[in-house]
C-alpha cells in the first residue's frame, strides 16, 4: 500500500514512495512455480492418489509462504520526503524508523553484479541520530535513490538559510538603545566663534553591539529556529569581529 500522506508534517511533500525489489520474493516465486509443475506432472501421468495429495499439500503450503512474503512486501516502505527519510514495514507488528534529512551524513549503495543487471542494490543511511547506519535492503535503482537524497538535502538546507534569512538575520533588526547611555552634555552658552564640527554633530543610532547579537543568535536557537551548528557558526563569525 502506498504511504499515507495523513502522517505528513505541514508544508512536507512525499519525493519518492518505493516498495522492495521484486527480488525481495523472488525465492518465493521460483519455489511455488516448481511445486506447482510437479503437481500437474503428477495429474498429466497419472501417479497414485497419495503422491498427488502430496502434490496438492505442498503446493498449498509454498503458496501461504508466497502470500505472507508478498504480504510483507506490499506493507514496506521506503519513503523520501522533502523533509526526511522514512523506513516502515510490518504487518500486525509495524516497525519504523525517521531520520531528518538535516541528521543525514552518508548514504553509501551496494550492488553485486548480478544486483546490477536486474536493477536491485541495497542503502546503508549513516546519521547523527541513536541509531548510527540504517540499512535498507533491496532497493529499486540504488544510485538514483542516493542522488535524490543528496538532492532533497541539498534543497532543505537551502529552505531553511531562506527562512533564517527572512526571519532572523542580525543585521536586518532595527537598532536599539545601547545598555548604558551616556547622559546628555550641558547646555552651553553659543559664542560667535563657535563652528559646528563633524565631531559635534548628532551620531546616528548604531546597530546591534557584538554581545547583543550572539543573545539574539541565542534566544533564536532555543526557539529552535537556529540548529546547533548554524548557532555556532553564526557565534563564532562575530566573535572574530570583535
């Protein structure tokens, strides 16, 4: 069955929904073919009773492992999304994992030769999560598949410096009086010979100081607006500054 969208987060497309190679039952498939031969053998020429309710037996046998596989494959999931990667399966007993494509440090894809005739391969996913690498088994196109994660990532990073830069860049914030202000300087009789001077005249308002910048920097990380890595990249560029 084809994933549920119902399980999207707001603003999340599905890129890619991809169930198991059809070699994931390809045992499956070969053994209920031979079984299945065999029994007609035993109907063409006639054998005895018993060897053809074995016959029977068996092929009805293969054909519950079939289905139970079939089963298992029609519920597994591999999923990529603009905003993650998702791996279920399962059919009473359903099991999953999520990795946000932010976590994502590797993708590696393994094919033998003969994985590679017929299109199949499989992707060890290394993150930054508790799990480390994930493995998903018997992937469609395994090359593609890693490109297109790479791709996806490369996009959601991308949204998120937009995001950042609309919402949240130091520079765009409107200056603010500094924490100690000078008090103003006594008024003074004017004389004829005094001249306005560069010096004199009314300073515009400066921006943001150095410390209150990196607050800023802080305040948006708690609000989850900034990752930690941004947050330190960010901190450390104005630390230079100063």
């Amino acid at each position: 069955m084809a994933f549920n969208k119902a399980h999207l987060n707001a603003g999340e497309d599905v890129v890619l929904d991809l169930r198991p190679h059809w070699w994931f039952f390809a045992k499956q498939t070969a053994v209920l073919l031979v079984v299945v031969a065999i029994g007609v053998l035993t109907l063409v020429f006639s054998v005895h009773q018993v060897v053809q309710l074995l016959a029977a037996a068996a092929i009805v046998g293969v054909l519950g492992w079939f289905l139970a596989r079939y089963t298992v494959w029609s519920t597994t999931n591999f999923v990529i999304t603009t905003d993650r990667l998702i791996d279920r399966s399962g059919v009473l007993r359903r099991q999953g994992i999520e990795i946000p494509l932010e976590r994502v440090n590797t993708v590696h894809f393994n094919q033998n030769l003969f994985e590679r005739i017929i299109g199949s391969g499989d992707l060890k996913i290394e993150s930054a999560g508790e799990q480390g690498a994930q493995e998903v088994l018997d992937i469609r196109r395994p090359l593609n598949v890693q490109n297109e994660i790479y791709r996806q990532m490369e996009n959601n990073e991308n949204r998120k410096f937009d995001r950042i830069g609309r919402n949240a860049d130091p520079t765009a914030i409107a200056p603010a009086p500094t924490a100690r202000a000078t008090p103003p300087p006594p008024p003074t009789t004017p004389t004829p010979a005094a001249t306005t001077t560069p010096a004199a005249t009314t300073q515009r308002p400066s921006s943001l100081s150095i410390p209150d910048q990196i607050q800023k920097l802080s305040d948006l990380y708690r609000q989850g607006v900034l990752t930690e890595a941004e947050f330190q990249q960010k901190k450390t560029e104005l630390l230079n500054r100063m």
